[in-house]
C-alpha cells in the first residue's frame, strides 16, 4: 500500500482537530517490529498527525508532536466503530482536561455536532465528493473532570459535539489500471 505523507503546519490546524487526528482511532502498536495494526485510512490519519502510538511501558498513553506543545495524552474509553452509526469515538485525559472526540461518516457527524457545522458544510463536502475523495468529518467537545467516562453512554458521549473539521482521503488511480 503506497501512501503520500503530508508535512502539516501545526499553526495551521487547531489543536483539538490535530488531537482528534492523534487519538480518535482504533490502531496498535506492533512492538516486535514497530509497525501498526489496523485500518489503512486510520493509519494514513494517524501518521499524518505526527502523534506517536503507546509504548510497552505506557500503553495508554499517546505522545503528540513536540512542537504542538500539547503534552501526551491518556486513552480513558474508547468507543469502537459502529456501522449503525457510521462512527467511533474516543475519551481523553489531555492537559488535565477530558475531551471526547468522534470521527465518522461526515452525514453522521454532521447530525451530532450541535455546533461549529459551517452554513456550507453541504456544498463543500458534496464538492469534495464529486472530486472523488473519501470524506470524514471530526467532533468533539469536553466533559466535565467530574464524570465518569466508564459510566457515560455513548448517547450522552455523542451530545452536544462541535464540528472540528473534514479528513480528505483520496485513493489515486495508478497508470496501469
């Protein structure tokens, strides 16, 4: 599988997308050959991220880019894709701070994102579609130090989330085919 990898200007994202990009995934580390398991899309995502996967001593604990300034960040709950749902989700410690990100089908999480969806969400990601690119969108919010993130449903984990931006994917056609 050939990927591009894209150099990212950090001051260029937001943090909270760039977290969601590090942490809102499904993939493990491989520690007998430093590899990564798991789903292409979501490998390309999370390499292009710079976020680094958990160590053998941490295996919780996701280390962002140095030059973000955003520290490491602990897996609290993760939220496996559901088809019905067309998403999954994660629960973070960053900073002192838990933060719940969702990644999913951009239809999806256009519905759950209460707030931060642009007036032309619709035309842009009808636009990146006719481009023939494969399109997700991010959302997120923080919660309350005080919950308990084992306890919260994925109902309450979905509410309330605002939009944090689109993932463009786009699977080039080689010469030969």
């Amino acid at each position: 599988d050939e990927t591009t990898q894209i150099d990212l200007d950090y001051n260029k994202l937001s943090l909270d997308f760039l977290t969601a990009m590090g942490c809102c995934h499904t993939l493990t580390p491989i520690f007998s050959n430093g590899g990564i398991s798991g789903n292409m899309v979501e490998k390309v995502m999370f390499q292009t991220s710079g976020w680094q996967l958990p160590t053998r001593q941490q295996p919780d604990v996701l280390i962002a880019p140095q030059a973000t300034g955003l520290g490491n960040a602990k897996v609290l709950r993760l939220f496996e894709f559901d088809h019905n749902r067309m998403n999954s989700g994660v629960i973070v410690e960053l900073n002192g701070k838990k933060i719940c990100f969702f990644k999913g089908a951009y239809e999806a999480i256009e519905q759950l994102a209460s707030s931060g969806v642009p007036s032309d969400y619709k035309k842009v990601t009808d636009q990146w579609g006719n481009d023939a690119y494969y399109i997700l969108a991010v959302a997120g919010k923080e919660i309350p130090n005080s919950v308990n993130e084992q306890e919260l449903s994925r109902e309450e984990a979905e509410k309330g989330l605002s939009m944090k931006g689109l993932l463009l994917f786009r699977n080039e056609m080689r010469p030969e085919a």
